[in-house]
C-alpha cells in the first residue's frame, strides 16, 4: 500500500498551522494529534473545532466558577443565617426523625435507601401448611434514608437534614471514634422552626406506633448501651395487689412533677427517691419495673453489681452520665455480696484464721467448709457498699432519677442501704392469692382488641376454641383459682402452665389438679424439676 499521499498530506497540514496558534499547542499536549485532527475537520468537513474548544473552556469556566461562588455564598448563609439542631443516635428522637423522615416527600427524590429487617413489625397473615403448622413470614422490611443530605419542605419552611457519623470528643473530652447523628437546618438565626418540628414528630410517633420503652444495660468503659426497645408493658399484666400498685403510681407521679423538684431546692433536700421490691423469685419485682417505664414515658437503665468487670471508677461514671428522668434498676442487690470496708480481712487477719483453722480437727475443718465456700461467693463483687451509697446519695450523687432495687432476701441486706432517704418505699411482692390466681387465668384467655380481628383463625387452627363469653370465662377462673393453694406459687409458675395450654382454658382447669400435685411434691423434696425423681 502507498502511503506517499498520507505522509504528503500530513506535511502539508502541518505546514499551514501558525507556529503563533497558542491555543492549539497547548491542546497539542494534552491530546496528541489535535492539529491533525482540527486540520481533517476544516479541510473536509469546513468545521473549525478550535471555535468549539474554546466555546466549550468558556462554559466550562463559567459553570466552576459559579459553582464555587455558590458554594461561598451557601457556606456564608449556612454560617450566619442558619439554625441548626443536632440529633445523636442514641437518643430517642434519632429513630423518631428518621422514621418520620422516611415517610416524607423530599425536594429530591430519595434514590437511594437502606433496607432493614424490622423484626419488632411481623406481618399479620398467618400461613399454615396442610397439617395445620404454622409457617413463619418473613418480618417486615422497612426502609430508611442512607447517609447524605435530605431537602424538603414542612409548613411552608424548608429543612435540610443531613445525615453523618462525627468523630471527636464528647462532653468529658474523651475521644469518641465515631458516633452517627442527624444535624437538622432551616434558614433563620432561631432554632424556634427547628424544634417545632421535632414537636410534631414526636406527636406524629404517637399516632404511629405502640408506646415503646428503651432498655439501657451498663458495658465495659462506665458506658451506658441501648439493649433493646420494646413496647411498653402494661400494668394490668403486673400480679400486684391494687392498692400497692396504686401508691406506687400516685409516689413516682408526684416526685416527677417538676413542682416537687423545686420543693425540694427550696428546702435544700436532694431530690430522690428509691424504691426497695422484695419477694420470692418470678413474683413480678423487674416486670413492675419495666412497667412503671411505660406509664411514665422513661428509659430504664439496668445495672448488675454481679459484674466482675464492673470497677468502681465505672459505677461512678455510669450514674454520672444518666438523664435527668430515667428510671435505674438494681437487680438482685442481695447476690451481689456487698459489704462493708471494715469487714474486709487484712493480711494478718489471714494468716491469724489459718493458724487457728490449721489447730481444728477434721471434722470441724470439713464443717466449716461450706460457709467458706459461701462466703467466698459472696465477696466475688468487686463494689464495695461504700461506693455504692456515694453513688445513690453522695455528695455528687445525680438527682432527679427513680431508683429502684430489687431483692429476693430483703433480710440479708445492710440497714445503711435501706434506711430512709435511700429507700423511701418498701413493696412487698407475694406469692399468688387466689384473687391473683383468677385474674391471671383471665388475663391469659381474654380476648385483646389486637385479637379481635383474628379472632375467627385462633378459634379455627387452635385445637379448641378460645372461651370469648365473660360469664363462662369467669366461672372457668373461679373453679380453677379454688383448686390451687394460696400463698404457694409464684406468678411466673402459673403463667408458664397457663402458656402451655394458651389457647385451652378447659384443658388448663381439667389438667391443673395433677400439675398442683407434682409442684406440691417437688416443692416438698426440694426438686427443682416438676415431675424428677
């Protein structure tokens, strides 16, 4: 093939170009062969590509340019002419905006989402196979907006809610790796708009959901972490008599009342108040608890001495850092082995005990090896009770909190934790009376308003029929509560008979003279187990 022409040509179009065509050197080296290129075009096609380059730089310069005044002129009024509010994750009202937000038409459409498995939310069909079996559904998948920034408008305002994960210092300086928050802005110098938003959010919430409480459990560090949100416990579920049920109402309403607070200041009293639940094991102390958190709309934070991690130094900080309402709950403060500095052994002491036990028989030494042992458990808490009382009551100690302890030997704890201005209220939770053992068994077969629109399916997949007339269901819990002792059982025991036949109230009073039998004689023999040998 004769390539003279091409070479020919090549020659002549680089003879035409103007050594003084700036322009065109510099797009030379950044794109080889351009002159040869804008040559061909001119030539051949009588197009002038240089006219459309520099048209094209032009626009190019133009649109950056007022894109970084844009940005200029944004971060200006963002600085002096807007409001904003910041939201942290672990707080309530995160969850609540976004939620909210969700649901919400934006300026931009949300193209982009996160999808969550919701297992709080299950879907209401229920599928059974042919042999009658239920089938679990998936839970429901909700959908949320990822990190970024969110435009809209809400009342004729508009709101940018931008959404990040901020590094840096909390408020006691210590470096946080990474926290998520939502930072909500509206042009203005008030955050007036900002927090009538949140306002309607939060009505928005109620109107969308059950009431929720959050559980807060301590973790290493003197951290508080939210272990769970969980609808709110109803009262009614609670096995107590009414008039404890109610004093125990009417004493957190009138302490939380911000008119008490300032009562209080007036008379330079710290403002506390402590409760002390004490009973047999499953009769209902941490369920009450978590009850009183949903009337009351409060978090609760629950806090085991038992934790042989938990330092001092992190008790200390833990209380430190709980809201101003909150409810804190102390389980079992009687397993935890507290006791007092004094009654610690000094090394000498030691010694001095094993010289006298080394003189013992061995009879005596074997005797006295199971209260070692015992009292060796009992000392496994690293918080001693003087720690524990600078925290409730000390002169640091945080006000404006409900605490709660809860105890299955109320006798084996220290006056000094019990006396009045620590432990303010005293609630005895007793074995099942009769009255509770029928409002139990009524409480189990009743049909909630939930139920109601499934009412036929439960009726039709169950292996008998729930009992829905009041006067049949009464007479069945009347003739069942007579069969068992009082003063016996435990309401967590009768709840977990009564669960195994939920949806057989007949079945439940036919089989209860048997099951009260094998309890009676386990609890005779000290079995654990129903029915062992």
């Amino acid at each position: 093939m004769d390539f003279s022409r091409l070479q020919y040509l090549h020659h002549e179009l680089n003879s035409t170009a103007k050594a003084s065509d700036f322009p065109s050197t510099i797009l030379e080296i950044v794109i080889p062969g351009y002159s040869t290129i804008s040559q061909l075009a001119l030539r051949f096609l009588g197009l002038d590509i240089g006219i459309l380059v520099t048209g094209w730089v032009f626009v190019y310069g133009c649109r950056t340019a007022w894109q970084h005044i844009y940005a200029l002129v944004h971060a200006y009024l963002q600085e002096h002419y807007t409001s904003s509010i910041e939201i942290d994750k672990d707080d309530n009202l995160f969850n609540d905006v976004r939620d909210w937000l969700a649901e919400q038409k934006t300026i931009k459409p949300m193209n982009k989402l996160k999808a969550i498995t919701d297992y709080s939310k299950k879907n209401e069909d229920d599928v059974f196979d042919e042999r009658g079996y239920y089938k679990h559904k998936l839970p429901v998948t909700r959908y949320e907006p990822i990190h970024g920034t969110e435009e809209l408008y809400h009342n004729g305002r508009y709101f940018k809610i931008i959404r990040s994960i901020k590094k840096g210092e909390d408020g006691s300086g210590r470096f946080i790796p990474g926290r998520e928050v939502l930072d909500v802005y509206c042009y203005g110098q008030s955050t007036q708009p900002i927090k009538d938003l949140m306002v309607h959010v939060k009505h928005w919430k109620t109107t969308q959901a059950k009431p929720m409480t959050s559980v807060y459990r301590a973790a290493s560090g003197g951290h508080w972490n939210r272990q769970s949100t969980r609808p709110s416990r109803p009262l009614s579920t609670v096995s107590l008599n009414q008039k404890d049920k109610s004093g125990v109402l009417d004493d957190i309403n009138e302490y939380l009342h911000p008119a008490t607070a300032r009562w209080y200041a007036a008379r330079g009293i710290p403002h506390r108040r402590g409760y002390l639940f004490y009973g047999p094991p499953g009769t209902g102390k941490t369920s009450f608890s978590f009850a009183l958190a949903g009337v009351f709309g409060l978090r609760i934070y629950c806090l085991s001495l038992n934790d042989k991690e938990l330092t001092e130094s992190d008790l200390s900080q833990l209380f430190n850092y709980l809201p101003d309402r909150c409810i804190v709950l102390l389980e079992d403060v009687d397993s935890a082995g507290l006791k007092r500095a004094e009654e610690e052994s000094t090394p000498a002491e030691s010694a001095e005990k094993k010289d006298d036990s080394s003189t013992a028989s061995n009879e005596e030494a074997e005797e006295e090896k199971p209260k070692k042992r015992s009292k060796a458990k009992k000392s496994t808490c690293s918080i001693s009770l003087s720690a524990l009382l600078n925290v409730i009551d000390g002169a640091a100690a945080h006000e404006g909190h409900v605490l709660i302890m809860t105890t299955n030997t109320p006798e084996s704890l220290d006056a000094a934790l019990i006396r009045p201005g620590r432990v303010d209220v005293q609630v005895g939770f007793l074995l099942a009376t009769r009255e509770q053992i029928r409002e139990t068994f009524i409480r189990m077969y009743s049909i909630t308003p939930e139920e109601q629109a499934f009412k036929g399916r439960l009726a039709k997949k169950s292996r008998q029929p729930s009992i829905t007339d009041p006067e049949t269901l009464e007479d069945l819990a009347k003739r069942f509560a007579d069969q068992l002792p009082e003063d016996t059982l435990s309401p967590a025991e009768l709840q977990g008979y009564l669960l195994k036949r939920k949806n057989e109230p007949q079945k439940a009073l036919d089989d209860v003279a048997k099951w009260r039998d094998e309890v009676m004689e386990a609890k005779k023999n000290g079995k654990k187990l129903v029915g062992a040998q």
